[in-house]
C-alpha cells in the first residue's frame, strides 16, 4: 500500500525517535529543521520532529476517523504534505515554523513499518476470506478497490479472525481457553454479551486472565492506559509485539470453530457464488456481504469477478464449442451491428445458471463475416482477467454464436449521458481505472485492442467496468511489437494515433491514446470527441499539436493523463502500465479524502455545453 507520505523527501518512514534525532544532527541543527516520520503507535499516524534552539521537538500527527490528517489542537488537513506546506507558513502553534526540510539522501530508503505489511497481508486475508478469491484475482481485487477494502477492514475485519468468537459469556470463553492445550500467550476476544464492548480472555501459567477492551467516545480501542487503536485488530496485532500492560504478550489464537473454516490454512477452493439457482456458499457473514445493503457494491461482489470455470467442477467439462441444448436464447435485444445482434440468455453450467450475452451472427453473412467472429473468439479465449468480457464458449446452431459474460448495465458513453447527476467524478475515476487495468493486462500478454472507446465498456454495474468487443483486436507474436494492418477496414480514427492512421501500425502504445480519448468520453459524460470534425480534419488538428480540451470539471490530473496519452510520438508516449499508476494514484488520492471533501472534488458536471 503507498504511505500518503511516500513522494516526500522528507519522510523516512518508520524510523525510531533517536534514528530522527540522529538525521536532524547530520543535517546540521539548524532552526526550523524538520522531517516527517511513521508514528510506530497508531495506524497512519505520522511525528513531525523539528529543530529549534539545538532542541528536538516531536509532534505526534494523528490521522482522524474521517481521514484528515491534525496536529493535537491545531488545524485538519487532507495529507501530510499539505499539513507540512501549512506549517511551513504558519508556526500556529509549533515551536517555530518549518523552514528547512531535512532531506533522505539517496542511500537512505523510506523504513517500512511493521504495520505496512501488516495491512497488506490483511487485505489479502479480507479478501480471501470475504470473496474466496485468490492469486491474480485477489490481487486485482486489491490494486482496484484498495480504498473500499482499507474501509472495511478497520470496521469489520476482526469478525472474521480466527481468535474472535463473538458473544460468548465469559465462562464459555474460559471453556474453550482450557480446551486442548494451554500455552502462555493463548488468546482470544470475544462480545460481552451485556455491554457489546470487547473483551481479551488470555492464558497465563494454566490460569485465564481477562481484559476489558475499552472503547472511547473517539471511537478508539485501547487496553486501560494503553496505547489507542482504530479497530480491534490493530489492538491484537500490536499486543503481540508490546504486553502493554497484560499479564503476557499474545501468542498463539485460542482458534473458534466457527471461523476456523474461514482461515484455512490451505487457501480453499473457490465455492460457486451464489447466482440465483445456486445455494449460497456456506461461509458465515457471507450472505451479508453478497447481499450489501449498506455499501456500495464491489466488483467482487458481481459472479463476473471471476470467470465461470474458475470452479474445478465446471473446468473439467470447459469446451470451445458449447452445447445448443444448454443456452436459453431471449427474445431481447441488447445491441445490433452489421454481424448481427447481441441478445441475452442464460446458458446452464453444471453447478449454476450464468446470465449471458450471446452474439447471433446473422444467417445470410458471407464468410468472411463468420471468420471475423471466430477471429474475435479465438483472441477472446485466450484472455481472462476481471475487467474484461469473458468469453463462455461458441455455439453452432441455427446460427454461429458467441457467447459471452453478460455485462447488464450496457456501455459506458451511453450510462455516464443518461446518468449525468448520479454518477460522481469520482466515480468515473474508478471506473476509468479498471479500465486501464484490463488494458494493462493486454499489453501484458501482447495483445493490440484496435477499438478501445467508451461504447465499448461495457458495465456490470455502476462501480464495475469491463472492456469488451474485441472484433479487431489482434495477438501480436512473441517478437513484434506492433502490427501491420494490410488492408484499410471500417476503422474509428477519432480514436486512433497518428502512427495507426498514418502507417497503420499498431501497438499497444496506439491503445494507449485511444485510452486517452475514452478517458475524455467518460470525463464528459458520453460526449462525442472532436464534435463535427471529419477524420481528415482531426488529423490535421492533431499534426499542428492541438488537442482535444478538458472537459467541464475534469480533474487536472486527469486531463494531464488523457496529455500523456496523446503525445504525437509513440515512443515517447505512456504505456499501460503507467497509466494504470497514474489512475490508481490518483484514484487513492481522492477516495482517501473525507466524503465532503472528495464530494467537492468530484462535483457533478454542469450540464454539456
Ligand atoms: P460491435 O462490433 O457491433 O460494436 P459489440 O461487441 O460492441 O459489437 O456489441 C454491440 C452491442 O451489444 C454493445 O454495444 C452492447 O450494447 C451489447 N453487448 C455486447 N456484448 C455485451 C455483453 N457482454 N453484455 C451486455 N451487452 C453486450
Ligand atoms: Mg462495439
């Protein structure tokens, strides 16, 4: 996870107080000295250590529920940095102002603490317990919707730690402490069934000893004259390292029975979700969490996080070629081009019935038409990642079929224009976002999309983009880097890079621009880019270095993004991977603010003009 703090040069991490103080003498003592720390006490807590009159000064920066960032007293910022800029103006209240920040040299990296990986190995459990997810798509689940999860975590993650037990009684808890062996450090914490506070019930020589967990009107857990934690959690997680006033350190979960299928120690095999026509997985809590009420979905929540034969059972019998007798056809239309037309349906897996879109090629389609879709299915095939349509299989029957994952909310230019004051700018970061992971992914496994715009997201949902149509994409061999378009086909060249248009040269760096001006569709709301214009028009437009202008409020840096994607030269334009950085940096950014903030951030647009 990144440290807000991270792109400070002035930030060491989680070094120790005298480590500070050793940093500050090397750099000479001067007043007003200062440099940025991790606080080692509490979660994403920073101390500022300055410099006046040779004396040290530490002060400790508290992250607050709502996410601002104060000094005890003073005034609440949105990040360190800006803490740091306003101190740097204003002493309001330090023993002077900060005036000479004291810089990492370069062989000086930023101390990670024990915290940080911490955290991201309770991410990973979160959602490996949560969504029984695992390897790529537990990773891509994290890098997406980091934000959300870090929320969840604080709230509600000790629910699912094996040492919790919920609301036991204290004898019960004693019964299972004195089941099995007994080790010191043996733990576990329970729900007082009076008060609802927690309770820490630990062994100690034979003998259970327990602990009032206290909880104050900040919303702080805490030991009695302990240190302070956010969520109960980090309370456990630090009296592991520190007694803190307990009889011992803990040690080894007094594990509960119930949870215990939820930790395993091998990571399960994924259980189908629940899609109507299953049983729910049998995981406690998981009902409530597939169904959120109080939440904004998440992509994992959707069965199209994961692909469809991510389930061994249905692996086993996964044919290209699917069979008729197996697909329900709708009569509804979900879209039509000149192929065909795109209808719903539900096609009947061994253990579930899965939600389809079906592309029906038209009967009397010459060849050539027909190679086009078993073209676009043979790239499709070989591409499995949650932020892009997955293929389920083909069908020849009364016509040749693809059938697809079914993406219900339809493409994005036509969502964001009809939904104009629903949908935050925020919201349109994330969505963009997921986007530029799909892409990421192609570029990974050298594939060229060719007809990346915003009719071609497709939406689960608001929150859950995926990237579809692949009808020109093309898989580029293991030693090209582009590819060579032959022939001059129906081609969207407002969307296409110079170096496509010009040389019909192909590569994921021409993904990139087209990314660029879905960036602009989706920022202005399902606008049409370059209005009137011809294609030739917009290539001179481009030639002479004009570009497409930021729509109404559009953040600045994701204008500065959609910049980068347009660099007339291909080589010296971004590529995914850095583009996904930059939108999930920023995406961070913003949803790390406290909602009223973000909210004036992300205003929603006036209407188009
Ligand atoms: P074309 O090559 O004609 O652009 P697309 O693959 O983009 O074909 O599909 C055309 C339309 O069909 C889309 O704009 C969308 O409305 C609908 N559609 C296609 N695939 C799906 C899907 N997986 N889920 C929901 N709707 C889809
Ligand atoms: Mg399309």
């Amino acid at each position: 996870m990144i440290d807000p703090a991270a792109e400070l040069p002035f930030f060491y991490g989680s070094i120790s107080r005298s480590d500070a103080e050793q940093h500050l003498k090397l750099a000479g003592m001067g007043d007003g000295l200062f440099l940025l720390r991790q606080c080692l006490r509490s979660l994403g807590g920073y101390v500022l250590s300055v410099v006046w009159s040779l004396e040290f000064y530490h002060y400790p920066v508290e992250k607050q529920l709502n996410g601002t960032y104060c000094i005890a007293g003073g005034k609440s910022h949105c990040g360190p940095a800006e803490l740091c800029e306003y101190y740097s103006k204003d002493a309001d209240g330090l023993v002077c102002s900060l005036r000479k920040p004291c810089h990492r040299s370069p062989d000086t990296p930023i101390k990670t603490g024990v915290f940080d990986s911490l955290r991201d190995n309770m991410l990973q459990e979160y959602v490996r317990q949560t969504w029984n997810l695992d390897g790529e798509a537990m990773e891509q689940a994290i890098i997406s919707q980091a934000p959300q999860l870090e929320k969840l975590i604080a709230t509600t993650a000790h629910e699912k730690m094996s040492w919790f037990h919920g609301k036991i009684p204290r004898q019960e808890g004693e019964r299972r402490l004195y089941s099995g062996s007994q080790p010191d450090g043996k733990f576990l914490v329970r729900e007082r069934v009076e008060s609802g506070t927690f309770a820490l019930s630990v062994m100690y020589g034979k003998t259970a000893y327990h602990y009032q967990i206290l909880h104050d009107k900040s919303g702080k857990y805490s030991m009695p004259e302990g240190t302070k934690f956010d969520t109960v959690w980090q309370l456990v997680e630090y009296l592991k390292m520190k007694p803190d006033g307990l009889v011992t350190l803990l040690r080894e979960p007094c594990v509960n029975q119930n949870n215990a299928g939820q930790t395993p120690a091998v990571p399960a095999l994924r259980t189908p979700r629940t899609n109507g026509y299953t049983p729910p997985p049998k995981v406690p809590g998981a009902s409530k969490i597939l169904a959120p009420m109080d939440r904004q979905p998440l992509p994992m929540d959707s069965d199209e996080f994961v692909s469809p034969y991510a389930d061994p059972k249905e692996l086993k019998d996964k044919t290209l070629f699917i069979k008729r007798d197996k697909l329900m056809v709708d009569e509804v239309e979900l879209g039509s081009g000149n192929f065909g037309c795109v209808k719903k349906g539900v096609y009947k897996m061994k253990s579930k019935h899965i939600d389809v879109a079906i592309k029906v090629l038209k009967s009397e389609n010459e060849k050539a038409v027909k190679d086009e879709m078993m073209r676009e299915a043979e790239i499709m095939h070989q591409l499995d990642n949650p932020y892009i349509v997955r293929m389920i299989g083909l069908c020849e029957a009364e016509a040749l079929m693809l059938v697809m994952e079914m993406a219900p909310a339809g493409p994005l230019n036509k969502f964001l224009s009809s939904r104009k004051d629903q949908v935050s700018v925020e919201n349109v970061v994330e969505l963009m976002h997921q986007v530029s992971l799909g892409m990421k992914y192609l570029e990974e496994k050298n594939f060229v999309h060719r007809d990346l715009a915003a009719r071609n997201v497709l939406l689960v949902n608001q929150h859950y983009a995926k990237i579809s149509d692949f009808g020109l994409s093309k898989a580029l061999g293991a030693d090209d880097n582009y590819y060579k378009a032959r022939t001059l086909g129906k081609w969207p060249l407002k969307w296409y890079a110079p170096e496509c248009i010009n040389y019909h040269k192909f590569s994921s760096k021409g993904d990139v621009w087209s990314y660029g001006i879905t960036m602009w569709e989706a920022f202005s709301y399902g606008g049409k880019p370059y209005k009137k214009m011809k294609g030739q028009e917009v290539t001179a437009f481009l030639q002479s270095g004009k570009r497409l202008e930021c729509p109404a409020n559009c953040p600045d840096p994701m204008y500065e993004v959609m910049n980068d994607c347009w660099i007339y030269k291909y080589e010296d334009r971004l590529d995914f991977v850095k583009v996904e950085e930059r939108m999930r940096s920023y995406y961070y950014s913003i949803s790390k603010k406290p909602p009223t903030e973000a909210s004036e951030d992300a205003t929603k647009p006036k209407s188009e003009d």
